[in-house]
C-alpha cells in the first residue's frame, strides 16, 4: 500500500518539476559556494604575497637606516668627503622604500601607525646625523660630537624596536593568512568535486527517467495502436480540409483501422489521404458533415445514429465524433444486430399487447377471472374481470381469504372452507364450483382450479375462476330436457309396445277370423258379399302391411349400435334370396359387380338393399325384361357434388339402378319422406315408408342417398358410405 | 284352468298354453283339435295360473309350454325365468307363442332358456300348420342343439 503511493508519487510530474528546481538551485548555490572559494584563495594569496612583500621592504628599509649611519659614522671616522654623496643615495632610497611601504600598508592601521613613528624617528635620525656631520668639519672632535653620536645610536635603538615590532605584527598576519589560504586550498578541490559527482549524478538520473518515460510512451502508443486495430469499432482520425477562406469545408483521412474493410468493404491503405465526403457519401445525408465541422470548430464531442447500406444489407451504427489535437477522431459502434434485436423485441412487445388485449377481451367473453393468492401473508391480486365478475369496480376490495369469502354463497361456505383446507394441505390443484352473492345481489357460480408455484421463494397459489353460471343454467336445461327426452322415449317405447301389440292384437285377429270365415262360410256368401268379403281381407291386409312398416321404421333408431365389418356381397346375396320367389315371377336380372366392406349393421343394410331391389322390381316397365344393376366405387370426399357432413376422408359410392319406369326428377328428394307416394294405391301396392327407412339406414351409417330418373327411362339410387 | 281331452292314443303330449286372450286360446284350441298328433291341452288365463298349476304336487309336467308374453298378473317374461330357474321344471320345453316380433324380446327370451319363438299369425292355416311343426319336433334333439338361428320359427 505504502509501496504505491510512494511509486505514484515518484511518478507524478509535479515531483518531477519539484525535483528539477531543488537539483538548479542546488547546482547554483554550489557554483556560488565555488566561486566564493576561489575569490577568496585569490585574496588570501594576495594577502600572503603582500605580507612578504612588506617583510622585504621592512627589511630593506632598515638596513638602509644601518647603511647611513655606518655610512656616517666611516666619514666621521675616516673624515671621507664621499660621505655626502652615499648619505644623500642612502636618503632617498630609504625614502622611496618607506613610500612604498606606506602603500602597502595603508589599509593596516597598526603597521601605519608604526610607519609614521618610523618617519619621524627617522627625521630625528636625519637631522642627528646631518648635525654630526657638520661638527666633524672643522675637527672638533669633541664631546658635542659624542652626544650626537649617542643621540643616533638611540634612534636606531628605536627603530630596531619598531621593526622588530613590525615585523612580528607581519609575521602575524602572514601566520593567518597561510592559515585562511591552507584552509581554502583544501576547500576548493573538494568543493569542484562534489559539483561534478552531483551533476553527474543528476544527468544519470535525468538519463533514466527520461528512458523510462520513452518507454512507457512507447508501450501506451503500441497499446493504442493494439486497442485501434483489434477493436470492433470503425475509428478513424480526420484532419480538416480548408479552402482559400481558410474555412473547414471537409476533412482527409489522417487514420483509419482495420474494421473500415470489416463492416463497409474499405481498405484502410485505400482510403487514407482522401477526404470523407468521397469515402463515406452518407456524411452527406442527414447534414452529418456540417455537424462534424460545428463539433471541430467548438472543440467538442458529439454523437448520432447514423444508418448505412453496404451491397444491400442495412447496417446502423452509433457514431461518435470529438475534437482532437486539430483533427477529428470518428467511432462508429456497429449497433446492427442490437438495432434489429430491438426492433425484433418491439415487434415482440406489439405482440405480446395484442395478444395481452385479446386475452382480456377474452377473459371477459368467457368470464375468465385470474388471482395470485399468497397463503402464509394471506394477501391476494384478482384480475379486473375477477372484480367485473363480483360486480364490483376493480380494485374496490382488499382481496384476501377472508374479504373474499364474503362473496360466497352462505349455502357453499362450508364447502368453500373445506376446499381451502384441502388445498392448504395437499397442494393440489383441483376443480371447484361454488355459487358466490354479488355486490348486486346476483347469485352466480364459478368454477376455479389453482395450482402452487414457487414465486420469490415462497408458495403462492394462482389459479383462474369462471363464471359458469350460464353453463350451469344450460345444463340444467339439458339435464331437464334430457329427462324430458327419456320420458318420451320412454312414451315411444309404449307406443312401440302398443303399436307391435295392441294394434296389431285386434287386425291380427281380425285377419284371424276372416282366416276361419273363408274356410268354413265363404261359400254361402252372395257374389256380392263374397266382393265385399274379399275387400275387408285386403284392407286388413293393407294395415298390417302399414304397421309392420311403422314398426320397422320405428325401430330403426338414430343410432347405429354395433357395427361390425359388413360384407355388401353377402348382404346382397341375402337380398337375392328374401326376393328369389319374386325375381325368378318378373323375370329380372340382377347383376352385382363386386362390393365392398363397409362399417355397418347386416340386417339394416339388408333391408336397405332389400328395399332398394323390392322398388326396382315393383315399378319395372311390363314391357322389357327388368334388369337391376349394383356397383361400386371409391371417391375422395371433395368429389361428391352433393350436400351432407362428411366427416370421411373417402366414400364408397354405391349405385342401384333399374330399367324400370323411373319418375320426374323434380321428386327426387319427396321420394324419401315418409308416407311419399308418387302412384295410386291401387296401382302398386307400398304404403310410402320404404325409402324413408332406406335414407334412416344410410344416414344411420353416416352416409347419404339420393336417386336420379327421368320418366320412363329408369331410376339409379346413389348411396354414399364412408371407407 | 280348463282341459281338455284329446284324440286318444299311446303317445299323448301333453301341452300347455298360457294366454290372456280368450280368441286366441279358441284359436289354438281349434288349431291343435286339426292337427292329427295326439295332444292334451291345458289353458291358463295367465302366468301365474299356470305356474300355479306346475307347482301343484303330483302333477304331470306338461312336456311343452306355449307361453304369451303380454299377460296380467305374471307375463310370459316373469314365467320363463321362474321355469328355468326351478330344477323340478328342468324337462319342461318352452315355445313363446307372442304377437310381439321384436328382436328385444326374441333375443331375451332366448337367452333366458326358451326353446322356440312362435309369431301369433293372422291367419288360421298357418297357425295349425306351425303348431303342427313345433308339435313335431323331437324335443330332446332339438334342445341339444339350440341356437339362435333356428330359435325363430320361420314358415
């Protein structure tokens, strides 16, 4: 942690100016300390040199005092004429010497001090000597001359003292001066050194900062230019195309990286150098460019959505522009796939609201409520339609266990109560109806099934509720009609039993006793009553014919019970023998091609074709041999013209066709109602039940018959049944 | 109850009619005096006076029974089932003798054990000539060999 906050530190450039200033002043006050040095070795050798020099001049001066009075005294001594002219020498050498002493003394007030007195002393010598030399004239050596002789010899006793005196005070200033100068002598190499060690230092310093700082310059750069090449964005760095008014009107490729050729088919090398409005024509569109020269001009950054299409394919892009070192760096975001995923879950939201609004409306066409119930907190959200359903506003109550059970039917408390316990407990889910009291006072009943799910962690319970009571009431309706249809199916059944029974009972025993009267009385009978005799056999005959047909019709139900795979070849086979009697009296052919199996009852079908072979014998022209024909094929369902419900994919279409007298096509459909006839009584016998049993049949077997004649020219019964 | 005696002879068969209608017991009376099988008839005006009778100790089981169904008191339907139910009654061969040509009624009366299914006809002749028939059979032949194909007398 310490570590780096130090290394920050030692990295920031604030310390580095810091560092520069201390290592300039420091270098200053060094060079100042140096030059000091110097400056003051220089004066102190100065002051050594000078110390010498006063020394010798001292020196000179006082043996020149020595010399004139040796001198003095030999001319005294010797009476030498010469005297004169060597004393005068002597003088003025002593003078100038002293003179020049006085300039090297001048800034030492004790040495001047000392000078002075020498000058006077020296006066005084002058004149002493100068004296003596005028006594020695004319000879006297006498005692005069001795004082003066004494009076010089004390002088010079003086002077020796001031120059001792001077001397030692010299010798001083000479001791201290070499002590300043030794001192300095050291000083000043040490000083130059450590000025050097210290710059060499600080270069060495400089030199590694400045490499480290090259390095990381050049590490960044290669981390920009990886960033640049492998990123998925277009970036792309312009600089501004001018013109004579030194207006920005366009901008030139300065840079442009790798995703250029990715996303826009553009090679980089390609289009460097050349101005965007040519490279990129939609900067025209949508006054991009303008916008770009605004974001240059004001040094700012700007971003659009920009769509561009590339050989067909539509691309958006989010593009980002900002004002950079006098040029523009431009990154375009490929937001395609993110455009296109939006738009797709827009189209999915549109959707959803659709099918959310039919769902609603279709929970109130059916009066379908929605709840979440959470049990521990016992707190729970209906649905609008739940709120309709209680005729109460949404939102009107607080739902819950307790509010809700408020609605219920005091009579389905109870078992409300227990279908929450049992819920609670096993966490099934389950069916439930029970009648609740609206807000209006409707009694209504719902029907409910909930399940469990885990929401947030917990066990919440949501489920649908639907007002059933229409359906209720419908079933109701239907249990009484259905009830009512079983009565009267019942009352069928009795009038079954009394028809097949009671009704036959009387003109079974009519036909009975007409049996016996014919054996044992006809005989007696006048012509007449023997006509009237043979009209009651007929018409009883007649009615049992119409009974048994009733009967039959009757029984034939809706409903077809056991079907089993049914042979058609065998069924008409049967036909053929029912009619053998019949056929072989009229003369007929019959030919039967092959049939199929069909799903279907024998008898039924039995009576069905019997029926069929019956009428075609029944209504033969008398004039030609009656000939009736029977065959099959297979048709897809769409191919049959005629109206019924097909719920077959194919049909078996069956054709009876006779040779017989046939009849108007515009009866084609009366034919098969009951009691239809299209002929007198008396002329064919048939009671006009045959072919309404005949379409029960079919349409028992879900299938369908129609016929087709013309007068005359026979009839074909057309039967469809389902493969 | 009334019987009456037949045409004499060493093998007479002794049949019994149970019929609420009193025209057609004449009928069947008449029917069975034409037909040349020596026969003692007995009549009942209904099921229960005929069960009556086949309960009474000492009495000589009819061979076969002509059973209406359509009857007061106790119907053709109640009489089989307590005939076939009753092991003392095991040899006693039943015709049902109905107008009803339902295929309900043939087909529970077959299965509840009868042997024969006999239409009431219209008309005389036909009606001797099937009692003839069914007078005919040789009972224990036909019973080892009932089935629902010839349970139906057809003419």
């Amino acid at each position: 942690m310490d570590l780096k906050i130090f290394r920050r530190i030692a990295n920031s450039p604030v310390l580095d100016k810091i560092a520069l200033a201390i290592v300039i002043v420091l270098l200053l006050f060094i060079t100042t300390v140096l030059f000091g040095q110097i400056k003051t070795l220089e004066v102190s050798a100065e002051e050594v040199s000078n110390s010498l020099m006063i020394d010798k001049e001292i020196n000179t001066l006082f043996s020149q005092y020595d010399l004139m009075e040796s001198a003095e005294f030999r001319s005294v001594i010797l009476k030498d004429s010469t005297f004169e002219e060597s004393y005068i020498d002597r003088k003025l050498e002593s003078d100038q010497t002293l003179k020049k002493l006085h300039g090297l003394v001048k800034d030492m007030p004790h040495q001047s001090a000392k000078l002075d007195t020498i000058t006077q002393l020296k006066d005084s010598l002058h004149i002493t000597l100068t004296a003596l030399h005028g006594k020695i004239r004319p000879s006297q050596a006498d005692s005069t001359a001795m004082i003066y002789v004494e009076k010089a010899a004390a002088l010079l006793k003086s002077l020796r003292g001031i120059k001792a005196n001077m001397l030692q005070h010299n010798d001083e200033i000479l001791r201290q001066s070499l002590g300043t100068y030794r001192g300095l002598t050291f000083l000043t190499p040490l000083t130059t050194l450590i000025l050097a060690l210290f710059s060499i230092l600080v270069f060495t310093v400089a030199y590694f900062r400045l490499r480290r700082h090259k390095d990381q310059i050049q590490s960044s750069e290669a981390l920009l230019q990886n960033i640049v090449q492998s990123t998925d964005n277009i970036m792309n760095y312009y600089e501004p195309i001018r013109d004579s008014n030194d207006t920005v009107v366009d901008f030139r490729i300065a840079f442009a990286n790798i995703c250029n050729r990715d996303y826009l088919n553009l090679e980089p090398e390609e289009i460097v150098g050349r101005p965007i409005s040519e490279v990129y024509p939609f900067v025209l569109k949508n006054n991009e460019l303008g916008r770009m020269i605004d974001c240059y001009r004001n040094d700012d950054t700007i971003d659009f959505e920009r769509q561009v299409t590339v050989e067909g394919e539509a691309f958006w892009f989010h593009t980002f522009v900002r004002a950079m070192d006098n040029g523009l760096l431009e990154v375009m975001r490929n937001k395609t796939d993110e455009y296109n995923a939006k738009q797709d879950l827009m189209k999915v939201n549109e959707q959803l609201e659709v099918q959310n609004s039919i769902m609603s409306e279709a929970k109130k066409m059916a009066k379908i409520g929605s709840y979440t119930w959470d049990m521990e907190k016992d707190t729970a959200t209906i649905s609008d339609n739940f709120y309709n359903i209680l005729d109460c506003e949404p939102g009107e109550f607080e739902p819950s266990f307790k509010t809700y059970r408020n609605y219920v039917h005091p009579d389905d408390i109870e078992q409300y109560d227990a279908y929450g316990k049992w819920f609670q407990k096993t966490q099934k889910p389950r069916e439930h109806t029970y009648r609740v009291i609206t807000k209006k006072g409707n009694i209504k009943f719902l029907r409910t099934k909930g399940q469990f799910v885990e929401r947030e962690g917990k066990k919440v319970m949501i489920g649908v509720v639907q007002d059933v009571t229409v359906q209720i009431s419908y079933e109701n309706d239907l249990k009484i009609k259905n009830r009512e249809l079983e009565r009267s199916n019942e009352e069928l059944e009795s009038f079954n039993r009394v028809a097949s029974h009671d009704l036959q009972e009387p003109l079974r025993k009519i036909q009975m006793f007409i049996s016996r009267f014919e054996e044992k009385e006809k005989d007696t009978l006048s012509e007449k009553g023997t006509e009237y005799f043979d009209k009651i056999t007929e018409v009883a005959a007649r009615m049992q014919s119409l009974i048994r047909n009733l009967l039959a019709y009757s029984r034939i139900g809706s409903k077809v019970k056991e079907v089993e795979n049914t042979d058609l070849n065998e069924v008409l086979q049967k036909v053929q023998e029912d009619y053998a009697e019949r056929i072989k009296e009229v003369g007929a052919t019959i030919s039967i091609k092959k049939l199929p199996e069909v799903q279907g009852v024998f008898f039924q079908l039995e009576q069905l074709f019997g029926n069929l072979v019956s009428n075609a014998l029944k209504y033969r022209n008398p004039k030609i041999t009656p000939k009736v024909e029977v065959k099959s094929e297979k048709v897809p369902y769409k191919e049959i013209p005629t109206k019924f419900i097909k719920p077959a994919k194919e049909y078996y279409k069956i054709t009876v066709s006779d040779n017989g007298i046939g009849f108007d096509g515009n009866n084609a459909n009366t034919i098969f109602e009951v009691f239809q006839r299209l002929h007198a009584k008396n002329k064919y016998s048939g009671n006009g039940i045959g072919l309404a049993i005949c379409k029960k049949i079919v349409e028992n077997h879900q299938g369908f018959i129609h016929a087709t004649s013309e007068l005359g020219k026979g009839s074909s019964f057309i039967i469809y049944l389902p493969v | 109850m009334s019987t009456n005696p037949s045409n004499g002879g060493s093998q007479i068969l002794n049949v019994a009619l149970a019929d609420d209608d009193e025209d057609d017991r004449l009928f069947f009376q008449e029917a069975i005096d034409d037909i040349s099988i020596r026969t003692k008839l007995s009549l009942f005006n209904n099921g229960q006076e005929l069960m009556d009778y086949l309960s009474l100790p000492k009495v000589i089981l009819p061979n076969l029974v002509f059973l209406d169904l359509n009857m007061p008191i106790k119907n053709g339907m109640q009489c089989l089932k307590e005939i076939r139910a009753n092991s003392s009654l095991n040899h006693v061969c039943i015709a049902i003798y109905s107008t009803s040509c339902s295929e309900k009624d043939i087909e529970d009366t077959f299965i509840n054990g009868a042997n024969i299914y006999l239409n009431k006809p219209n008309n005389f002749g036909k009606l001797r000539e099937s009692i003839e028939k069914v007078l005919q059979i040789n009972w224990q032949y036909h019973t080892s060999n009932l089935n629902r194909d010839n349970f139906l007398l057809r003419l």
